[in-house]
C-alpha cells in the first residue's frame, strides 16, 4: 500500500546556525558568538544538548490518527494543533501501510461512511433521515485510521535524544510512523545538511547499534573488550 501522509516544514528556528553559535559561545565563555563550528564540536565531545533545546521545527502533517497518537506521545514536545474529530468531519479512511489487502478500505470505508451519514443526518442502517448526530458522538463509530491534519512543534534536544531514536534510529517503530518520521529527518536535514549530518552520524542508526554491541562485545569477548576500552576508551576530563 502506498504511503499518503504529507509532513510540511513550517518553520526551522536557525537555518544559518548563529543562534546556536551565541548560544554556545556563552555556554563555553568564548568571545566570538558567531562561530557556527562551536555547536558541532559540542555534538562531536557528547556535551549536554542544552543549547539544542532553544531551537525547534515547525511541522504540518495529514496523516493517520494512528501515527497522530504515536507522535503525541512526546511530553517534551514545545506545541501541537489539532482540529481533531471533535471539531472536524473526517473524510479519508488511511489503509494499513503493512498489508495491502483490500479488505481493510473496504471494511474501513463502510465504517467512515456510517459516521458520515449519523453526521448528516441518516441512518446508516435503514437509510431513513434522522436526526443529525454530533461530531463528537458520531465520532465513537468512525475507524481509528482516519486522516488528521495537524501541526506539531519539537525542540532540536527532543528529536536528537527521543523521537528520531525511538522512531527512525533503532527497529521497532510501525512503518507508517516509521516513514513519516523519515519525512521529518529528510526535511529539517535540507536546512542545515553539515549540522544533521553530523547529528546523524553521533545519535543515529550507527550510533545506536554501536550501544548494544558494546554490551554484547563485552560479555561475549571481554579481552577484546578491555583491550580496546585501554587503546580507545579513554575519556579526559575538560578541565585536563
Ligand atoms: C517502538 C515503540 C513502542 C511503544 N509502545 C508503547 C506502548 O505500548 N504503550 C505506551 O503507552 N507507549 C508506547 N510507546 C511510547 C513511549 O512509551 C513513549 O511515551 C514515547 O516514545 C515518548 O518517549 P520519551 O518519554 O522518551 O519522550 P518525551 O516524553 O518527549 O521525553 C523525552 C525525555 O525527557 C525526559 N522526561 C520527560 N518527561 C519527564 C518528566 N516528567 N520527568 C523527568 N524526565 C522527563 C525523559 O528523559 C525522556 O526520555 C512506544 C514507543 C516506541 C518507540
């Protein structure tokens, strides 16, 4: 089944870099705030992201409720706006990604369509006019995968540490959320390339697998493992 959610980037809070630059100038009590390399080095000596938390992107999506209610989950996100299905008619049914049997638009249309029809006024059983239903009552019958239009607005340190990670980063995630996601690394990616880059590189796929092999090399091959932690592993401290 093809993929029918669209992400928009309504707004990147420092495509030039110079606020993070300040920001970390004042971080490090260095006098040039217009060095835009200072924020990458910060990324490259896994310092806090503190200063990553005053910058966001903006996003807009027609998607799911399904991947609506798995991007919600982040407390640490800075906004969101949603009609929802209080405010709002839904009219699209989304079929699942995984499987493109068409039983589910079938089944999934029919269920949209008898809360469309309780919406305007007739029942879906008899066809016969009634009285119309509110949204918000008839909403109770629609399927759980139908298209919401929604914006939502995240701090750089929430989509470093906890959205793209647990999304995009490491296996787990459902497709459909999955792709959406990759739309929004994709998008914020094209205003700044050198800086998510680098970020991809330190937090991403790699980065993650690199965790779990450190446990697995550890308890499988520990002479390995303390060979290269005395060769490679040593961390000094900043005020050395
Ligand atoms: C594959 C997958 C499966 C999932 N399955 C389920 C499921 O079955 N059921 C379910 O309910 N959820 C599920 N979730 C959602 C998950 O539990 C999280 O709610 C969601 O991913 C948000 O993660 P977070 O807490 O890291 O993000 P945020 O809420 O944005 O928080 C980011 C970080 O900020 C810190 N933080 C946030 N709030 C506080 C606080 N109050 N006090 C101190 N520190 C705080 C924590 O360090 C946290 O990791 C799933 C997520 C994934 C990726």
């Amino acid at each position: 089944m093809s993929d029918t959610s669209s992400v928009k980037l309504i707004r990147y809070t420092d495509p030039t870099r110079q606020s993070l630059a300040h920001a970390a100038a004042v971080y490090l009590g260095k006098p040039d705030t217009d060095n835009v390399k200072r924020p990458l080095n910060i990324i490259k000596k896994g310092d806090t992201l503190a200063i990553f938390r005053g910058e966001s992107a903006r996003f807009e999506f027609r998607t799911s409720k399904v991947v609506y209610d798995h991007l919600i989950t982040y407390t640490t996100m800075n906004m969101r706006a949603c009609g929802g299905l209080r405010a709002n008619e839904a009219t699209v049914f989304v079929p699942p990604v995984e499987d493109d049997d068409p039983i589910y638009k079938e089944i999934g249309e029919a269920h949209l369509e008898a809360y469309r029809k309780l919406v305007h006024g007739i029942d879906p059983q008899t066809e016969d006019p009634i009285h119309k239903k509110r949204l918000q009552a008839a909403r109770s019958v629609a399927p759980v995968s139908v298209e919401l239009h929604y914006m939502m607005e995240f701090n750089f340190t929430t989509l470093i540490e906890a959205v793209f990670p647990q999304r995009i980063w490491t296996p787990g995630a459902q497709l459909d959320t999955r792709h959406v996601v990759m739309k929004m690394f994709a998008l914020i990616r094209e205003e700044d390339p050198e800086l998510w880059d680098l970020i991809h590189d330190y937090y991403g796929p790699e980065a993650q697998a690199w965790k779990r092999l450190r446990m697995k090399l550890k308890l499988d091959q520990p002479e390995l493992y303390e060979k290269l932690m005395a060769e490679y592993g040593v961390v000094r401290s900043m005020w050395d």
